[in-house]
C-alpha cells in the first residue's frame, strides 16, 4: 500500500489543492494527515471541507486543538493567536465539535503516526534537534514513525549507536538495525528553503520513503489573506521575491481594442423628481487623482524615513536617502532551525530589473559619489560598494521574530574586504527588541562591533567577525545591520546569523 502522508496544510487552499492533485497523480492508496489543518491561513472551512471528504486519517495538531477550545493560546506568537480567534468565528459548531475529537495518534501495521512528539502527544513537543527524537523513540516501539509540527521536514535516525542525526529530505529504503522519525515537512505553511509545500508518500511493501516539494500558487494565497483580513507572513513575502522573475521586454500592446463605450445602451434616466449628482469633468478627475497620488507618495516617503530611523545609535550616520521608503516584512526564525542556519536573507547575485537589492533595505549618503553592484568571489555572493569619496552608508536586514523558538544566544560572523586606498570605519551591529502590550517592538540594546583588517600579501584589507551575542528573556525580535563611513571600495561577503545555543542569563 502506498501512503501519502501529509501535514500542517494550515488553511492553505492553493497548496491543499497543489498536493490533492499530485496524490492524486501518484495514486496514493490512503491519505494520513499528521494535524494543524486550520491555524494562520486565510480558507480554514474550505480546507476542512476538503479534509473531511478525501483524507483517510486526520490526527489533532496544537492550532486544531486551540481553535476547538481545548487548547490555550497562551503560548502562541501573537500572529498565532489572532488566527486561531479569527477561524474559530468563522467555523460552525460542527466543525469544532469534529476537531476536538480527532486523535492525537494513529497506528498502521508497521509504522505510528503524532503530530507533535510520542513521550507526551497531548503536549505537542516539537522534535527539532536529534536528541528531540529520543523521548519518542523510547516510548514507540515500530521502527518507522511520522511527526508533523515543526514544519522542518527531514529524517532523524538512529542506528547502532544509540544517538539519532538527523538527515535533510531525501528518498530513501528503511535498513534492518536502524529506526526513523520521519517529517514530511509542511503543506501550507513551508518557512525553510525556498518555501515549497512539501509532504512524502510510504511504499509498505517497497519499504520506501519519498519526499514531494511542490510550488503552489503564491499570488492566490496572498490575495486571500488579504481578502480575509489577515496580515502577511514573512516566508510568503520571500517566496514571491524567489519567484521573481526578470523583466525582458517592455509590455507589448497585442490585444484588439475593446468595442467603443458608445456602442452600449445609454444609461436609465432617473426620475424626474430626482436630481442626478454632478460630475466632475475628466480634465478634473485627471487633476484630483495626480494630486491624490503625489501626497501619498509624499506620505510613505515620510514614513518610511522615519520608520528607517527608528531604534538608530545616536552615532549612526545621519542618511541623506533611504531605499526602500518602507520597511520590509520580518523574517521567522521559528521553526528553531540547525545551529547553522542562517537567519539572514541571502544577499542576491543580481540587481532586481529596478537596480534594487532585493531583501535588504539600505542607504547612501550622496548616490552621485557612490555606487555599488552585487557578484560572486572565492564562490560567495559578495556586495560591492565604491565611494569617490568619504560618504555614508548603511544596509539592514528585515527584524528576525524569534517567537517559537528557544534562541537564547546567536552567533554573529561576516567577512569584509576594503581596497588599498579604503580610508574609514566599517560596523557590524545586531539590534535587539522587546514587544511591548500594543504588540510594538521598542529597542532594547545594540551589539556593536568595529570590523577592522590587517594588511595581507594581496594588497588587500580583510577582516572577520565571529561573535557570540546572548540574549535576554525579554528579547522578541532582532535585526542585523551595518554602518560605514569611508573612502574607497569595500565588499562585504554573505554575513551569517545562526543559533548559538546559549543560556539566558
């Protein structure tokens, strides 16, 4: 029998329907979901629907459970929260009383399923770590086991040893000696890699596992959070910068022109007694609308210098320009990812077709004396900068929420190269926040560190960072930027921001 096992689809009616029509393709024999079909999107009756009908076996995740009532929303980010508020208004009685009763484990002849850990299901305790998997492999006895919640697909395996690693999604065939703990990864609410909704099918007989990553249809499931009135989530926003593609050409004119308007039926009159509103003459309605649009562009400029400026050093430059005029989505570090895991958005190895890097947003003092350009060298995505002369500059990265997850300490490294002539400083900074009761986040601390180089062979300065920043109980969010005032050229290398495994102190 050939299983498709699936989880966390999260309300996510495009990605749902993407994966239906791939099991269906694949003609999967049984359909289990590991939990959390409702929770953080924007169709959670549509995608219950679709669940009850077609799913064999559907097992309660944490978001089911706090959407029925059984479960306190105490722990989940705000985001989270709203979410489950909004879904439990619009689901009937029928549709709750159907989510507090599904299981929280589900067996077959070889293999179990949960959608959080084994040890305690009722807790849903995420199994993100290789020593996460051991609880569960204590407590289930079947060598193949299916968990869902951390949205992190992958394998966790133990062998000989007795110590699990974990392994990132590949098709594989289970070996004699060895237990799994398998992930298939998340249907709606993918937050790692390049964010494709992900599930696996198991063969019984094959004794094989295979991993399915799918793109879906971004744009519709960002138009209905939209119509649904909820806000963006961050990996959405990123996976459509990843799906961009590149302008070629100029728009094309290939259509016929539509039928003249006059060819329609005039307009009822209205009654006599009524008298028709008047109407402003086209020369009119073209002047109101370029004045309506110059001051809202006037507004966001505004706005975005001052949202740019806010939480900035007092010694930070003081920047003539900002671009992007808006801050960008924040980024998610849950689920808490492998020590190496850079939070930080990739630096791109291309300009956007509007000559903009695309993820970050940034500064220039005088951009008649400054220019910068993006590449590759020794193999890693490198941002150039050249100043003609001593002017400021100032690139950021989106604010980190670290709800989720159990960081306690990150590990800040970056490398920089300057020119011969380079004359200045250059700062790497890490900004930490707390949120306030109005969900605000207020600047609590800055990390800041002065990258400085030594005079190599090459005729060229380099110099590194690798810092251990640790962070207090109360820190939320974080964000990562550098300050630069100089002359000369400098090339900053990807910097990395990653899990340090610290202790709050």
């Amino acid at each position: 029998m050939r299983y498709a096992i699936v989880s966390d689809l999260h309300a996510n009616l495009p990605a749902w329907q993407t994966v239906l029509t791939d099991i269906a393709d694949l003609k999967a024999d049984k359909i289990i979901c590991l939990g959390d079909v409702v929770g953080y999107g924007p169709n959670p009756a549509e995608v219950l629907e679709s669940v009850y009908r077609v799913v064999d076996v559907t097992l309660q995740g944490n978001h089911d459970a706090a959407v029925s009532g059984i479960l306190s929303t105490a722990t989940f980010s705000a985001r989270a929260a709203s979410a489950v508020a909004s879904h439990k208004e619009r689901l009937t009685t029928a549709a709750l009383e159907w989510l507090m009763q599904l299981p929280l484990t589900h067996a077959e002849s070889d293999f179990n399923c949960a959608h959080g850990d084994f040890s305690s299901p009722p807790d849903f305790h995420y199994i993100v770590e290789p020593k996460d998997a051991l609880p569960s492999l204590q407590t289930a006895s079947e060598q193949l086991l299916f968990v869902g919640h951390s949205h992190l697909p992958g394998i966790y395996v133990i062998g000989a040893s007795g110590i699990p690693h974990f392994v990132h999604p590949c098709d594989f065939e289970l070996e004699e000696g060895k237990r799994y703990i398998v992930n298939p990864g998340s249907v709606g609410y993918p937050r790692v890699g390049d964010c494709r909704s992900s599930y696996c099918l198991y063969d019984d007989a094959a004794h094989a596992i295979t991993f399915r990553q799918l793109p879906f249809d971004s744009a519709g499931y960002r138009q209905a959070m939209q119509g649904a009135g909820l806000d963006d989530d961050p990996w959405i926003a990123e996976k459509e910068r990843q799906q961009h593609l590149r302008t070629l050409r100029e728009k094309p004119a290939f259509a016929k022109p539509r039928p003249s308007v006059q060819a329609c039926p005039p307009p009822r009159e209205l009654p006599s007694n009524r008298s028709a509103p008047q109407r402003a003459s086209p020369p009119k309605i073209r002047l109101m609308h370029a004045g309506l649009m110059a001051t809202a562009c006037v507004l966001m400029i505004v706005a975005g210098v001052a949202a740019f400026r806010a939480g900035r050093t007092t010694v930070s430059p003081e920047l003539a320009i900002v671009v992007p005029p808006f801050d960008l989505p924040s980024r998610a570090a849950y689920p808490l990812t492998p020590p190496d895991k850079n939070l930080l958005p990739p630096l791109p190895t291309d300009l956007n077709p509007e000559g903009r890097l695309e993820g970050w947003r940034y500064a220039f003092e005088d951009r008649s004396k400054q220019t910068f350009s993006v590449g590759l060298r020794d193999g890693a995505t490198t941002l150039r900068i050249t100043n003609l002369g001593t002017c400021k500059v100032q690139l950021e990265s989106p604010l980190i929420n670290l709800a989720g997850t159990d960081i306690n300490a990150v590990r800040l490294r970056g490398k920089i190269r300057k020119s011969e002539a380079f004359s200045g400083t250059a700062f790497y900074q890490l900004i930490l926040y707390t949120t306030e009761k109005d969900g605000q986040q207020t600047q609590a601390k800055i990390e800041s560190f002065e990258v400085r180089g030594s005079r190599r062979k090459d005729a060229t300065l380099s110099a590194a960072v690798n810092r251990k920043i640790t962070l207090s109980k109360k820190t939320t969010h974080v964000r990562f930027r550098i300050e630069a005032a100089f002359a000369g050229i400098l090339e900053i290398s990807q910097p990395s921001l990653s899990d340090d495994k610290g202790v709050r102190p």
